[in-house]
C-alpha cells in the first residue's frame, strides 16, 4: 500500500520522515503520464504547458525538483515516437502491466452510445481487432488502473465549447461520464483544470501537487465542488484584476482600448473563478482584462451557454454597476483632495534657522 493509499479523510497517514527532500524516498519512484489528446478539442492544452515556467515541464521531466518519482510522458502532440511504439504504454497500461500512472484527458468525451455504426472520437485502433478505440473506450479501460485522473481544460473538465447547446454529440466532462463522487485506485477525486486553453503554469503547478503527493510529500489535494485545485480558483477574476479599482470608483468603458473596467461590454470578472489576471499568462504577463479582453468564464462548468452572448453585459451587472455610481461619484471627488494633501511636504521641511519639528530638546 502506497502513501496515497493508506489516507484518511484528512489525507495521507504516511508522512515523510523528517530531513531534507532530497534525502526522502519517494513512496512512488516511477510514474508515466498517459495523456489522451483524442477527445474532442484542439490540442490547445498540450501547446499551452510548453509554456509552463512555476514548473516547466522540462523540470519535471529532466527530475530538476527534488523528491519527485521520475516521469515519462506519453503526449502525442510532445512525443517522439509514433504509431504502434508510441500507442505501447496505453496498452500496457489496459492490460494491468504498467502500474503508476497517472491519466490525463484532452478534449470533451462524446456519448457514444449515439453515434450509430460509426465513432465520434478513437485514439489508436485495438491490436485484437483492429478497431479504432474511441475515448469512452478508453475511459474504461484506463481509469480503474489509474493513480489519478486530471483533465486538461475546459473540454475535458466540463465539456467546453464543443457540449454546448444544440451538439450533436451529446460530449460531456471526464465526471460527467465517470461520475463526479469518482475515485482513483489511490483514492485521489478527479482533478478539473479548466481554460480554454488551460493557463501553463496553473496545470503544471497542479501535476507537481499530485506528483508530491504520490511521492508521500504532500496531503490530499484540496478541491472544490466543480473539482478544481482551490488555491488557483478560489478567488475571482475581479480579484486580481488590474481594472478592479475602476470598478470601485464606478468608472466603467464602454468601448475596446480603455484601461477602465469592462463590466459594461461584457466582463463576467467579478464572477467568475479564475487567477488568470493575477497570474498573467507567460511569466507573469498577459491574462485576458490585463490586455483589454472581456472575461468571458472559460474556467466555468457553466461555460459558454451561460456566458452568452459574450458581448453583452452580464445580466447582474447593471444592478451593481448602478449600486456603485453614487459611490464612485463620491469617492472620484474626494480622491483629488486627499491627493492633493499626501503631494504636499509637511511644513517643518524648510532651510530657516528655527526648529518647526515639534521637537523639544531635553532641559
């Protein structure tokens, strides 16, 4: 029994030994990534971590942070190798043969039970009959062998773009089809990392979280309802975003280019749970307000029939923006004055041959 394994419902019971990371022995020395590109998606997620930097995939990879089990990733879009070589481990892994890894789902999962002879989405074929697989195939096959199950964006966490009104899949979230009380082997939840596409260094971070964890360095990871890491998606988008102030003061834009808030164009920001505007995208820069764009609530599982239509102004913004008018009214009138004060040296700053401090010198 592994660290993960013998948990209870505050997490791991097996701690690490006291003394440095490096001298721990991890519970798991090894664990394959398999990530399934196949679902319906763009591969947009796989590009995105290429990006990653708080860690880099190579850090991970290249066994650049200590404590960590050593990892081989299976990614098709980041692979070398192709065909039945680089379709193996999958099926080594169906097969019970390959006993750490960890499963990572791209792309929403299509309801095959209504797609008549044919498939909607396969990755590889079966070497027995030499079917395609189609990704619920998958899904069954991988998931119970499994040490954990993460989903790489919003498709795959909630069915994204491509489950929206009017499908003609009938494709749903990784939970949606296995059920969203499911548990791996190791008893960890399924893991959402939404986006569309998911932002670097909030999946990279998350894989780390887990990779420590199989390791028995860290807890259970902690989630919330819609199976997202809490610490990247418990705040709001308003939160962190550059434009809040403008807010505040009830100054809102109503046209593209302004550095003003974007409530009144279409910016579900006060909303919506995502770190993107305090993150940035690349290094600390980016995030989709931060360069002039509405948030439009891609790390939703309500995402994008809720949403819609994008350009619009949510439907509770007009109520709070008119609630805080008179406010910022208010507040922009009062600013310029105590600014006026705080651009003022005190009075005792002066070159005269008398003392104005206040100061008293001891008798």
């Amino acid at each position: 029994m592994n660290a993960v394994a013998a948990r209870d419902s505050h997490g791991p019971r097996m701690q690490p030994k006291p003394g440095r990371i490096s001298e721990h022995k991890p519970a798991i020395e090894e664990v394959h990534i398999l990530w399934i590109t196949g679902g319906l998606g763009c591969d947009g997620d796989s590009v995105s971590i290429t990006a990653a930097s708080q860690p880099s995939l190579e850090d991970v990879m290249l066994g650049a942070i200590p404590g960590l089990p050593k990892v081989h990733l299976h990614n098709p879009v980041l692979a070398y190798t192709v065909g039945d070589e680089f379709m193996a481990p999958f099926h080594k892994a169906a097969r019970g043969e390959l006993d750490n890894f960890v499963l990572v789902l791209e792309g929403s999962i299509p309801n095959e039970k209504i797609s008549g002879d044919g498939y909607w989405a396969a990755y590889g074929t079966d070497p027995q009959t030499g079917n395609p697989i189609t990704i619920p195939e998958w899904l069954d096959r991988l998931t119970p062998k499994a040490l954990a199950v993460v989903t790489a964006g919003t498709c795959a966490a909630y069915g994204g773009i491509h489950a929206m009104k009017g499908n003609a899949t009938g494709c749903m979230g990784v939970a949606d089809y296995l059920g969203w009380d499911w548990k791996s082997k190791a008893g960890l939840p399924i893991v959402n990392v939404p986006g569309c596409p998911v932002q670097p260094d909030n999946f990279m971070e998350t894989l780390l979280y887990l990779l420590r964890q199989l390791a028995g360095l860290a807890p259970m990871i902690p989630i919330d309802e819609a199976g997202r890491p809490k610490w990247l998606f418990e705040k709001t988008v308003h939160e962190g975003c550059d434009r809040a102030g403008y807010f505040e003061q009830g100054d809102f834009t109503h046209e593209y280019g302004s550095p003003k808030c974007l409530v009144k164009i279409g910016c579900w920001g006060p909303v919506v749970q995502c770190n993107v505007p305090k993150r940035g995208w690349m290094a600390g820069i980016g995030g989709c307000p931060n360069v002039g764009g509405i948030c439009i609530g891609c790390t939703m599982p309500g995402f994008p029939d809720k949403f819609m239509p994008f350009m619009d102004p949510p439907p509770g913004s007009t109520l709070s923006s008119n609630l805080i008018k008179p406010y910022g009214a208010l507040i922009r009138a009062l600013r310029p004055l105590t600014n006026a004060t705080l651009n003022a040296e005190p009075k005792w700053r002066h070159n005269r041959p008398n003392l104005t401090t206040g100061y008293q010198p001891p008798q």
